[in-house]
C-alpha cells in the first residue's frame, strides 16, 4: 500500500474478488482480477494488479465461507447483506464492523432453523487511512 498516492496492489490465487468499499463516491467495487488456486501447479504465475484508494476507504478480503453462508430458504449471505451491511457500517472502525459482519452471518445461517455455517470463514478488514 502506498497511502501517499492511494494505490494498492494485490494478486489473486482462487479467493472470490476482494471489495473496495469508496467512502466519499458511496460505491463497492470488486477487485476482480484472479488466478488459479495457490499450490495447484508450481510453475503458476500470479499477477499483480493495482486499485486506487483513498482516504476512508474500507477493504474486506475474504474466504467463500464468508459469501456463500446460506440461510433455510437457500439464499447466500453475500449477494443479500454484504452491500449492505459495508454500507451500513461505513463510519464503525474496521474492528467493531468485523464483529457486526461475523455476528451477522453467523445469525443468517442459524436463524429460522437454518442448518448452520458448514465452511471456514475467514476475513480481514482494512480501514485506508
């Protein structure tokens, strides 16, 4: 990270895309360049690719466990909540969204009779200051 000139830079190796959350433009935007999964072939080469940042600005890279948690009616927590829940969330420092992000997910897999979370979740938020 270069927070002088707000650029970042990452390579991808099978994780689902990371998420920019652009504070002052109020936008989401995946960081959706990837690779093939890490330790598949070891000849593999990982490209790096950069995005602009800025101040306020809030990144979250995280593992499908995270996304794909499903509630009784078979919906994904990713592609219902998680738009929301960064904008939500945007002015709570990066450690209190955490906990808020980790409760909720946990609630949409259990709630109703839900059948509970069956993968890892893993997950890092990233406050660029």
């Amino acid at each position: 990270m270069n927070r002088v000139a707000g650029l970042g830079r990452y390579s991808a190796a099978g994780h689902p895309p990371p998420l920019l959350w652009h504070r002052a433009a109020q936008r989401l935007e995946a960081l959706d360049a990837n690779g093939l999964l890490l330790g598949v072939r070891a000849e593999e080469r990982f490209t790096d690719t950069d995005f602009q940042f800025a101040p306020g600005d809030r990144l979250l890279v995280y593992s499908d466990g995270l996304t794909e948690a499903e509630n009784k009616a078979g919906l994904s927590f990713g592609e219902n909540r998680l738009p929301a829940l960064l904008l939500e969330n945007q002015s709570v420092p990066a450690e209190q969204f955490a906990t808020r992000l980790l409760d909720e997910v946990l609630h949409w897999s259990t709630s109703d009779s839900g059948g509970g979370q069956f993968d890892d979740i893993t997950f890092i938020v990233v406050d660029l200051n």
